[in-house]
C-alpha cells in the first residue's frame, strides 16, 4: 500500500480482466513516474479453470510484471456482484482511502455479466464517493476522482479516446501470460472462450486500435461526458 494517492486505479471483476484491458495503460504510467493500481472485487473462486490459490500466484506476477504501485481485492462473490449498499460502501472506502485521479472499470457491453455488474458499480461508487453526507463504511473524508473510464474485456467497440501502448505491449502480453490456468488449457482443465486463441484476440484489437490512430498497438476506453479540450494543438489527453 502506498501512503501517496494514486494517479490511476483501475477495477476489475476478475484478476486478469484489467490486465486484458488496459494492462498496457498501467504499465505505460508507471513507467513515467505515475503510481497506478489494480483492485479486483472477486476472487474468481467460480472460474471454470484454476483455483483462487494459483490465480493469487498469478495475479501476483502479473503485477511484479506491471511494476503497479497496489494491488488489492475486496473479496466479494464471484457471480454476485449485483449493486447493493454495502458493496457500494465497501468501493467508496477503498477510493477515498487511495483518492485515486482516475479510475476505470469495464465496460457495460460484455458477454460475461459480471463485467458489466462490476462497471456499474464502480459507477455507483464513484458518484458516492464525493457526496460529503454519504459516510461510506469508515466515514472517511469525500473523494472524487477526476475521471470515470471504461475498458474493454471481451468483444470490440468502437472507444471515444486510445492510449498508444507500443513502449509497453511486450509488458502487457507478458503479465497476461502469466494467467496459465486461464490462457492455457491443461490435461485437467476444461476448454473456455479463454483458452481457444484468446491472447491473439487481444493483441489484434490492440493492433487495430493501433492502426486505426497511426501507431502499433493501443488500449480503446469508453466516457459518458464528453472530454474537454483546452487546445487542439499542443495538448494531448
């Protein structure tokens, strides 16, 4: 745990779903200095693959690998994160306690529900987060971030804004293969939309991101409010 605020945090479901979408995001800001973090809000003890041991192992390296400044998990139910108040609270606390400038959570279009739960209530917390009379579980001080922002797990959308990760790909496909028991199907493992071609899927719509704004590779992200700009010459996002 770091005792200075966090530049970026990013939510996931799952360990692994942050790394899918936006791991070179991470990467690319820690970097340059900037202090990101990972909070997963399961356990994925209900993965078809793996177990919550080797996935913790996993998880682990995939964030040595990343150099993140946190990682953390508020240990809520895989397949259970329909919003209620006490999930909200629990999220509220932990922002306020790393008053991060931005945060991310996935996108709400995605196969697995559990991705668009947990956007949803990322979503819920970050507006709760900065409401003063709201007391949260620990009644910290109200925090707002900067910026909501949302990543792409499954499927390909079209993002409002790119983050060009060419430095950092090789980064961000090293701490993904470091989720073998999700993207590599063993003797005793089942086959999953994870473990048929999966990391090639990712590397091609990070390719096409890429392409699509003239550089390598890119990480797309979704906004609900539109993004101001200063200037359209000499300032990027």
């Amino acid at each position: 745990m770091t005792d200075q605020p966090l530049d970026l945090l990013a939510f996931g479901a799952h360990p692994d779903d942050v790394e899918i979408g936006m791991g070179g995001t991470l990467a690319l800001h820690q970097s340059k200095g900037y202090l990101t973090g990972i909070c997963d809000l399961t356990l994925a003890e209900l993965s078809s693959n793996g177990n919550v041991q080797q996935r913790q192992r996993e998880a682990s390296l995939a964030t040595d690998i990343l150099n993140l400044s946190i990682r953390d998990n508020l240990l809520m139910p895989d397949r259970g994160l329909l919003i209620d108040d006490e999930k909200v609270a629990v999220i509220v606390d932990l922002i306020r306690t790393y008053r991060p400038r931005l945060i991310f959570a996935p996108y709400f279009e995605d196969r697995h529900p559990d991705h668009g739960h947990c956007g949803k209530l990322i979503e819920e917390a970050y507006f709760s987060a900065g409401i003063k009379k709201y007391e949260g579980l620990k009644a910290l001080p109200a925090f707002r971030p900067e910026e909501l922002y949302f990543y792409f797990i499954n499927g390909f959308h079209q993002p409002d804004f790119v983050v060009d990760i060419s430095d950092v790909h090789g980064t961000k496909m090293a701490a993904l293969k470091s989720y073998k028991s999700q993207f590599i199907q063993s003797d005793q493992g089942v086959e999953t939309p994870l473990t048929n071609g999966y990391l090639e899927t990712v590397e091609s719509r990070d390719r096409l991101y890429g392409k699509e704004t003239g550089t390598l590779f890119a990480e797309g992200f979704k906004v609900k409010r539109p993004i101001k700009r200063n200037l359209l010459l000499g300032e990027s996002l």
